[in-house]
C-alpha cells in the first residue's frame, strides 16, 4: 500500500481549512507530510500548495466576513477561546493599529494572531481585494514553507508514511466531528447575537422614566437622515442629539464609557435607520446600544414630551464623557 492511499489532497485541504476555521487540526504536520511525500514523487508540491492556499483563502475569508458583518464580536469569539481574552483582543487591535493590513500576511507564524487577524481586518473595514491580496502572499508562504520542509527532510518518509497510515483513517473523525461540532457551536452563537440584536429594544414610557432619573443616557436622535423621510423633523426627544449614522459608521475610534447607555431613534415604526446605526456601532465596539420601540411616532403616541430642537452635541459629548465624530 503507497501512503498516497492514506494522506490524499483532499485530506490536506480538509486539515488546512479545518486549521484556518480555529479547529485543532495540525494542519502544518499534514503539509510536511505531503511535502515528504512529494519529494518521493507520490504526490505533487505544485498542486499541494496551491490547494493549501485556496484552503487558507476559503477559512479566512468566511471570518474576514463575519468580521465585516458581526465587527469585533467576531474576533471577540475567538478570543475567549484563549487564556487571556482581554489580552488577546487588546493585544491583536494595538499590533493592527501600528502595522496595519502588512500584518495579515506573517500572522500565520505568529501565534495567536492566525485566528484574530481575519475578522478584525473585517470589522477595521479593510476592502475585500486588499484583505485577499495580502492573505495570498501569507498564505503561500505558510503553506510553501511547511511542505518545503517536508520536501528537504523526506528521508524521514518512512516515519511519515507511518504517521499517515496511522493518521490517515481517521482523518474523518479527526476533521468531521470536530467540524461538524464547530458548525453547529458557531451557528447557536450566531443565532444568539442575532436573537440579542432584536430583543436590544426599550419602550417610551420606560425610556421617558430613565430620562426624568437622571440614569447616563445618550439619545441619538436619526430623523434627519432616514431613507423614508427625507425631509428634517422640527421635533426632537428632549435630550437628543442629532447625528448622522454614516459617521458613525465610518468612526472606529468613537468612545463611550461603559456605564453610558446609548438610544437610537428614528421616525418609522420599522426602526430600519436605527437598527444600521446600532449594527455599526457593535461593529466599532461600543455595545450598550438600544433602539427606541416603535421610533418618535410610538413617542409622540404616549404623549410624552417633545421639544423642538435636539441639543448641541458637544454639551451632551462632554456630559456623559464620549468622544463622538467631529464633535
């Protein structure tokens, strides 16, 4: 029996995107196997690496846009799969905000960065062809290294034909039942954050009550840039400051402390305005974010009280301590 009949290509592409999706494949062990193997001529580097990469690509692209949908959230999970979750979510922002996207392509050496870097450079807003064109070089050098070393240590073939003889059958079990747990994990975790994001909503009359006790509150009022409007509302939630979601959106470093509350509020019932704005505040981290049930109409339903200009952002920013765009 020739180890092509226990290490195939396929197997090599299942352990490197299992590796690429956080899964605890060894991956590199695969690909210096293959490479020892291609040495012997039983299997092909030049069909080897490519698959390799195409297979870092596929992994990292699904967190690349889960980052971009879910913002740190995404990096978040993989976080708390570490022993210092603060840390390595400090740890990953501060070496992205000095090297920028050029660390995508070494993370894959560098321990602890693999997993993070793709759905962060997600949430950092990195453009698609930008996020791919680096990964391709990390991911070639990764994959080309690991089987080059399989390559120039192959008079070892014998032990890794023996590792893939041993190995090789249970391939399936090694990377199926790990991956089939993962999916259904991470998708209980989605379900969950999507489930989370559609129940974050609070009532007018317990809105106009955490207003009249003083609680640190900020009301971001969006009725001048609704898609259904189209024209500006002379009325405003007293306390309001009026803001435009696309700053919000395009601010990754907006600032709010963790006891200030903040409430979206647009005019519709439909809340389509608010719940962008809140998705792209989760994207830049700021988490303690509500939507105000039913917008200013359900408000003004309740009778409760109007003014007839929103306040100055700055007054309010300086208040409650947050750091918003242009303000």
């Amino acid at each position: 029996m020739t180890p092509t009949s226990q290490l195939t290509y396929t197997g090599i592409f299942l352990a490197v995107l299992a590796n690429q999706l956080c899964l605890p494949v060894p991956a590199i062990l695969f690909l210096m196997a293959a490479g020892a193997l291609a040495a012997h001529g039983y299997m092909q580097a030049s069909i080897i690496v490519p698959l390799s990469v195409f297979a870092c690509l596929l992994g990292d692209g699904i967190w690349f846009g889960l980052g971009r949908k879910w913002g740190s959230q995404a990096m978040n999970l993989l976080c708390r799969l570490s022993a210092d979750p603060r840390g390595c979510s400090r740890d990953a922002h501060e070496k992205f905000q000095r090297y920028g996207l050029p660390l995508l392509g070494v993370a894959k050496f560098l321990p602890g960065l693999d997993g993070v870097m793709p759905p962060l450079a997600g949430a950092e807003g990195v453009s698609v062809t930008g996020f791919f064109t680096v990964d391709v070089v990390g991911s070639f050098l990764w994959s080309s290294l690991f089987v080059g070393l399989g390559y120039f240590f192959s008079e070892q073939l014998e032990i890794a034909a023996g590792w893939a003889k041993h190995f090789g059958t249970a391939v399936g079990l090694a990377i199926g039942v790990p991956f089939c747990l993962y999916v259904g994990w991470r998708g209980l975790i989605l379900a969950q954050m999507i489930r989370r994001l559609r129940v974050r909503r609070i009532s007018a009359p317990m809105l106009h009550r955490k207003l009249r006790s003083g609680s640190k509150l900020a009301l971001l009022d969006l009725l001048d840039f609704e898609e259904e409007t189209g024209s500006e509302s002379p009325q405003a939630i007293p306390g309001a400051l009026r803001i435009d979601p696309s700053r919000l959106l395009h601010s990754p470093r907006i600032a709010v402390p963790d006891d200030v509350e903040i409430v979206l509020y647009c005019s519709s019932r439909r809340d389509i305005v608010s719940a962008r704005a809140a998705v792209a505040l989760k994207r830049i981290g700021v988490e303690n974010v509500w939507v105000l049930e039913g917008g200013l109409d359900n408000w003004r339903e309740k009778g409760l009280p109007l003014s007839q200009f929103p306040e100055a952002p700055g007054t309010i920013a300086e208040r409650l301590g947050i750091t918003l765009p242009d303000v």
